[in-house]
C-alpha cells in the first residue's frame, strides 16, 4: 500500500496477530493496535487511517524502532513464530522522512560523537528546515570542526539569530576571541537579535578565558536590551567577574538580583569566592545559600568543599557533608574527590580513607587528593603506599599524580631513596608525562633538594617549556647547596630569555646575595623587582631585611622595615639578628622588647638572635633571663644553639666554671657547636687543661671538623708550646683534616676580588704591595704595635712582623684604599674569624686614613670610623 512518494506502510498481519498484541503490549503499543483494528476489521480508507497515523507519528517511530526489544521481552511460549517474524518485517519495511525524525535523528548523532554520520544524514535529508541547519552548525561546533561550521553557516539559506548564536557558540567553545566578538557585533548590524544563549555563550567563554574587557561590553549590551533583569544572563555575569577576579562587580551584581536566584547562580558566586581564596566568604555563601531554602547539587558542593579545605574549616566541612549525605550525592564521584580532598587538607586522614574506601569505583582525582595531604601533612610514606597502589591497580596515573609523588621524594632525607625517586623519573618518561611541565619543574625541585645537581640541571635542559617556577627551583637548588654563584648566573639567563620574577625568585636570589654579600647585584635586583610592576610581599620584605643586614648596610635595612605594613616573627627576628651582628646589640635587644610589646610571640630562632645579641656585647645577666624565660613564658625547650651562645657569653666573659656547669647540666646531648663555644672561651682566656679536654672530645666527636685542631694549636703557639702545635698539626694531617684557607674578599663595581695571605696573584699585586707597607709605616708612627699573639709560626720576630703584615683583610684594605674613591665606604668580608692584630690595625687605619671600613669576618660586622669599631673590642 504506498501512500506517497515520502511515506510507505505494507504489510499483512497474521491471524490472531492483533489479538495476542494487544493482550501482550497493553497500553505502548497502541499506535500500532489501532492501524492493524482499524485495516482489518472496520475496512475504513487507508488515507484515512494514515492520516490519524500521521498525527502520532512520534510515537508510531518509537513503537518501531524498539519492536524485537519488546518482542523478546514476551515469553516465547506465548508469541507464535509468525507473530515475531510480521513485526520485524513491519518495522524494517517502514520509511519516514518526516522533518522531525530526522532532527531528532541528526541531534542524537553529532552529540553521541558520531558527527560524520550525522553529516552523511544531513546530506540526504530530502527536506531541511531551520531546525536542520542549526542541528548540525551546532554539531559541528561542539565537535570542534569550525571551519565546517563557519562553511555550513554560510550555506544556510534562512538565517535565524539561533543560526548566528550557534556559530557564536561553536567560536565561544573553542576561545576565539576575536570571531566570537566580530559575529556578535555583525549579527546586530544585521538586525538579528541575540538571545539570553547568545550572551550566555560569549560571557562563557570570557570567564573561562578571563576577558574582562570583553565581558564588560557583554554586560553594556544587557544593560541596554534590558536583559540585566534576565537571570540567566546575571548568573553568566557574576560568573564572569568572579573568574576575572573582580568579585567586588559579582558581589554588587549577586546582590542586586531581589528575585529568581538558582542554584545556579549561588553556585556561581561560591566558586567565585572559593577561586579567588575568600574561603570565608565561599562558606558563609553556602550558609546563605541553605537559608533561602535553594538546594545545592553536585557543582555547589565541590567549590564549598574546597574553601573549607584550605580554609581548614573541619566543623563546617563535616556539616556540609551531612548535607551531601541528606541530599543523595554521597555517591557522585565529583563530590566524593572533593570530599577526600577537604578531610587530607584538613588532616583528618581517618575520615579521608574512610571517603576515599567508600567510593565505588577507584578515581584518580581522589588519589591525587590523599596523596597531595600525606605529602603537606608529611605522612611521606603513607603518599608513596598509595601510589604504589594506584600503579598496582593500572590505574591512569596522571600530570597531577607525578609532581606529589616527587615532593614526597624530595624531602625524604633517606639517601636510600634516590634509587625510587629516579625509578618514578623513569615512569614519567615511559608514560610520556616528562614534558609536562608541572612534572619538569617537581623533577627539578626533587633533584636539587637530594644534592643531585648535575641531574637536575639535565632536566631543565631538556624542558619543552620553562616557567618563572622552573627557574626558582633550579635556582633554590643551587643555593640549599651552597653553590650561591651559579644561583645569580641563573637569575641573570632567566631574565635574558625574557622571563619576570615573582616574589618568590626575588627572596630566593635576595638570600643568595646576602650570602655572597653582594651589595651592588642585590641592590641592582632590587630595582629589577620594583620596575616589573610586581606588588612586594612580606617574604621579599623579610629577604631584603636580612639582605642589608648581612651586606653591612644596617640603614636600608631599617628603611625597608620601617616600610613595612606588615611584620612577622621573621621580619623581627632579621632586624635583630641584623642590628647585633652589626655590633649593635643594644639596639637588637630593644627591637626585641618592641616586638613583645606589638603582641608578637618570639620563637626558636628569635632567642637564638636575641643570646647571639647578649653574647657579643657581654650582656651576661640580660642573656640569663631571655634564657630562662624560653621554657618559664613561652615553653620553648633550648636546643644546642642557645647552649652554645650562653657558654660563648660565660666563657668569653671569663665566667668559664659557670659556662663549664651549664655544659654539664643540658638536659640534651651536647654537640659540636656548644663545645666548640667552650673551647673558644678557653683560648682567649688562656684555659690550656680544659681546653685540651674539650679538644679531645671534638676529636671524637667531629673527626673531620678543623675548627677543634686550629683552636687548640693556636692556644699552644700564643703560649709558646710551639711542638705541642706542631704535634696537633701533625695529627691533623694524618686523620686528613684540612683547614679551610682564609681569605677575604670584595666587591667593585660588580666585580668580585679575592685575597689570600700573602698572595701575589693579583694583576695588581705590585702595587697592592707597596701601599701596604706605607699603610703599615703610616699607622705605627700613629701608635699602631703588631701583636705578636697572633703571629702562630715559630720564626724570628721580623718574620712574624711580616707575616701579620700580609694577613688577606690588610691586602684587601690596601686595594680599596687605591681603588675606591675617598667617600666610598670599603668593605670587606672574610671567611674565617677576624685576629686581633688585623682588628687593631683596622682601626687605625680608618683614624689615619679618615675611612669608613666594614669588615665582616665569619661571625659579625666590624664598623670601622675614626679609630673606634662597633664592636667596642668586644669580638
């Protein structure tokens, strides 16, 4: 029976066919029921009958196309061989080309992925309506092909503003900026009116590509169509801002809108905050949001989750779970992450498993989260456990895996470990995650931290791509390994390839200066900093206080704190530090009682500085009560380092039975440093027999530490015990002790020069040479005596006089005072301890010369001017 050219139906059904259908299919199958009743009993037209077929169309195109499904269904027992065989033949003998079918049809298509089909079926649609032409402009859109979008639309004979919105859309997804706007702009030129989906497409795309610009001349447009009442729109709004981080515009907006707020749009305001680190205001949202009586879903929990998390809100987290629990998306595997994710950052690890175990199937975006907090809460081998179980189970260990993993290696000081951490090196390569460069920068931040430079170094040189963070860690590498020089040769290639510090690179590089004493390069990447437009932070305040303090420059030090809106413990404790490693300790222990006045807890390292203070100044009674006050007010047990400043004070200060006492009450083990402090009392005081106890101890103790040997052979010679000196050098030589040669050093104009006694390697030695001696006969016509104490080789007096002539700190002095002009400060820094001669004639050189010199020695500052030091001869 053909009907037309478009629609054909032919089939006869078998006898009893009707009869055990309508008794099997009941109610769904009734399309089908009424054409067979009406054909074989009521004999009506067959146009007729299609017609009445025609108005449920839709629902005749289903019972079709699911006849051997329903088929099967029925107990075979039941449903006779002929009755199966007539509706497989009527569903595969049907042909419609209904418009709507095939829409329906072409929608299914391109969004299952299929988009080839769904082309090859647009291509033989007989009929196309609008609908068409959009369907598959949308399709090709979503499927990122948009230049056959781009072709399709042009093709399309009547355009629509959905037609234009769809091609807008297809731009917006795939973040081209410039086309989406330009079509926005041409669709109104031509008298096309966007919809609420035409903004809500472009205010996407400059969310999630942060085009602030562009979605300020969005929101103008709604203004003025009057669709800034639409909530829709709003919600694109307030999401939009928040993600360019103008909260402040998306808080105005969310406030403004007195009606119609979704779920929709309270969640676009919680990750808002949650995005832009308002962990407070994202949770005091979602408080709001559950007062209003609007429902959260499995977008709103995840961002609420988050601020509690980093927020550490445990008790708020724990009733957003109830809420989760009451709202049925225990089981939804986003919420669940972010559940995991919230209890490890919150390190409630119990809880964290026991979400992570509940999951019903393995999610690496939970994994990722459990081993992120074992790592931060330093549950190291708990973090590789679970990726060893992740790699056990050929789950899909991704970029995010990778960089925790190799920061739990990296601060595992087990030496043993590096045979892992490299067999995780290898694993990144094989899965072809090394060029990443998140796992680049954890491969370069890991190798350094174990000492391993030279691999560390191998990987950055291999990186595709570098960042500001792929720089800083080779960088602090460099520098956590004492290796200070390559750290700025760094610094200087990294702004060479054009990459701008952070904060981050600043405090680092500022450390390293301050370790070489670098004042004019620190000075030079200061101003660096403040010409890249870079907003300073408390750690590069912090760096660049300790940076002057330890150049010397103790006035820009206190510039740069007084400066400062905000300080630390740390900013107060570097300004102490500096003023009394500067010879200024009365000036440190008043910085200190201003920091207890300002409500600032003192802390481990503070009372290190603050008995450093009291001990270069020989404040033995203050030194006892910040001593006692560590465990008395502040419960701070006293650690090897505050033992070794309080026995430094006594002993120095000739207290050296008290000092002895004190060493002998530590409630710890003594260890280098602390006898080390003692045996340096009993050298200036001249204590031979406790000093040779001490000394023997450090024998033991520290076999390969020169300091003990020196000290002691020393204390022989100033006593004139030349074989007992000569004994213990001997000793020294035989164990493979070698003592650090003493050198010093200085910096102009960004040039570093070093000096070694009695050192003729300098292109200017000659003349370095002959200004010494006049310096030498210019300040003994002025009073200056060498001091024949510290001339520790046994040979005649002249060869002692020469000797202190040519100590490394006078070569220096002699090459600033040709090299630098009259009002240039000379400064100088030496490796080890300045000796008392040198400290002497220092001093008088600054009177005869009228020069400033500052001389750091291994221990403190020496403010030389007019004769007089900052240390008072107190060293």
């Amino acid at each position: 029976m053909t009907l037309s050219s478009t629609r054909t139906i032919s089939f006869v059904p078998p006898d009893g066919a009707f009869d055990l259908m309508t008794y099997r299919l009941s109610t769904q199958v009734k399309p089908l029921i009424w054409v067979e009743a009406q054909i074989e009993r009521h004999s009506r037209s067959r146009m007729e009958i299609m017609v009445k077929v025609r108005s449920q169309f839709k629902e005749l195109k289903f019972l079709l196309q699911r006849q051997c499904r329903f088929l099967t269904m029925l107990n075979s027992e039941k449903v006779s061989k002929s009755a199966r065989s007539f509706y497989k033949a009527a569903a595969s003998r049907i042909t419609i080309t209904e418009p709507v079918y095939w829409n329906q049809k072409l929608n299914e298509l391109w969004k299952s992925g299929r988009i080839n089909e769904a082309r090859h079926l647009f291509d033989e649609m007989p009929e196309k309506d609008e609908f068409t032409w959009n369907t598959m402009i949308a399709g090709y859109g979503n499927s990122g092909k948009v230049s056959e979008a781009q072709k399709l639309f042009h093709d399309t004979p009547n355009k629509s503003s959905v037609t234009w919105s769809s091609l807008i859309s297809c731009y917006c997804n795939l973040g081209y900026e410039y086309e989406s706007m330009s079509l926005f702009s041409q669709m109104q030129c031509l008298g096309y009116k966007p919809s609420q989906f035409t903004l809500g497409s472009v205010l996407r795309m400059c969310s999630i590509y942060r085009l602030l610009s562009r979605g300020e001349q969005v929101h103008g447009y709604a203004i003025k169509t009057q669709f800034d009442a639409n909530v829709f729109v709003v919600t694109g709004l307030v999401d939009m801002y928040a993600q360019c981080r103008q909260m402040s515009k998306a808080k105005y907006l969310f406030k403004s809108m007195t009606y119609g707020k979704n779920h929709v749009t309270w969640t676009a305001m919680i990750t808002g905050f949650s995005r832009n680190q308002d962990q407070i205001g994202a949770i005091e949202c979602f408080r709001d949001m559950r007062a209003e009586g609007v429902e959260a879903n499995q977008y709103t929990f995840p961002s609420v989750l988050t601020a509690c998390g980093d927020s550490l809100a445990f008790k708020f987290g724990l009733q957003v779970h109830g809420c989760i629990v009451k709202g049925g998306f225990s089981g939804n595997v986003f919420v669940e992450s972010a559940l995991v994710n919230m209890y490890a950052k919150c390190g409630s690890f119990d809880n964290a498993r026991i979400a992570l175990e509940s999951m019903e199937v393995d999610d690496v975006v939970s994994l990722n989260a459990m081993i992120s907090g074992c790592v931060r809460q330093g549950f190291k081998q708990d973090a590789l456990l679970l990726f060893k179980k992740m790699h056990t189970k050929n789950m899909k260990i991704d970029d995010f895996t990778y960089p925790s993993v190799l920061n739990c290696f990296a601060s595992l000081l087990d030496p043993n470990t590096s045979n892992s951490s490299k067999s995780i090196h290898c694993l990144a390569m094989k899965t072809g995650f090394e060029g990443y460069i998140l796992i680049g920068n954890a491969l370069v931040d890991m190798y350094a931290k174990q000492g391993e430079l030279q691999c560390a170094h191998n990987v950055f040189d291999k990186m595709p791509e570098r960042d500001v963070v792929s720089w800083t860690s080779l960088m602090t590498g460099y520098a956590c390994n004492n290796t200070h020089e390559e750290s700025l040769k760094l610094f200087c290639e990294m702004r060479i390839s054009g990459i701008k510090p952070d904060q981050v690179v600043i405090a680092n590089i500022l450390s390293s200066c301050a370790e070489l004493t670098v004042l004019d390069f620190g000075q030079q990447v200061q101003a660096d900093f403040i010409k890249s437009g870079f907003h300073s932070s408390l750690s590069v305040d912090n760096s660049l206080v300790s940076f002057y303090t330890d150049c010397g420059s103790i006035e820009e030090a206190n510039k740069v704190f007084n400066s400062m809106n905000t300080k630390n413990v740390i900013t107060w404790t570097a300004i102490i530090k500096g003023y009394a490693k500067n010879g200024k300790s009365t000036e440190s222990l008043k910085f200190y009682n201003e920091m207890i006045k300002n409500g600032i807890k003192p802390d481990f390292i503070t009372f290190i500085e603050i008995l450093f203070a009291c001990s270069h100044a020989g404040f033995v009674d203050q030194a006892r009560e910040y001593f006692d006050s560590m465990m008395k007010i502040y419960q701070i047990t006293p650690g090897p380092d505050h033992y070794a400043c309080m026995i430094d004070l006594l002993s120095r200060s000739g207290k050296i039975d008290e000092a002895e006492k004190l060493l002998n009450e530590m409630v710890i083990e003594p260890d280098a440093t602390v006898l080390k402090a003692l045996l340096s009392g009993c050298r200036v005081h001249g204590k031979l027999e406790l000093a040779e106890k001490t000394a023997n101890t450090l024998f033991e103790l520290a076999p390969h530490d020169a300091v003990p040997y020196i000290v002691l052979s020393n204390l022989y010679s100033s006593m004139g015990k030349w074989e007992e000196s000569a004994r213990i050098r001997r000793l020294m030589k035989a164990r493979g002790v070698n003592k650090e040669p003493g050198k010093s050093w200085m910096e102009i104009n960004s040039k570093v020069y070093t000096f070694m006694s009695e050192d003729r390697r300098h292109e200017k030695w000659d003349a370095i040479y002959g200004k010494i001696d006049e310096v030498m006969m210019a300040i003994k016509e002025a009073g200056y005596v060498a001091d024949m104490n510290f001339a520790l080789h046994n040979i005649d007096e002249e060869g002692k006089q020469l000797g202190l002539t040519y100590h490394s700190e006078k070569l220096a002095v002699a090459f600033g005072l040709l090299e630098l002009p009259h009002e240039r400060e000379i400064r100088i820094f030496k490796n080890l301890r300045v000796c008392g001669d040198c400290h002497t004639a220092m001093k008088f050189i600054s009177s005869v010369y009228g020069r400033v010199i500052i001389l750091r020695d291994s221990n403190r500052f020496h403010h030389f001017k007019d004769g007089v030091c900052s240390c008072g001869d107190y060293w």
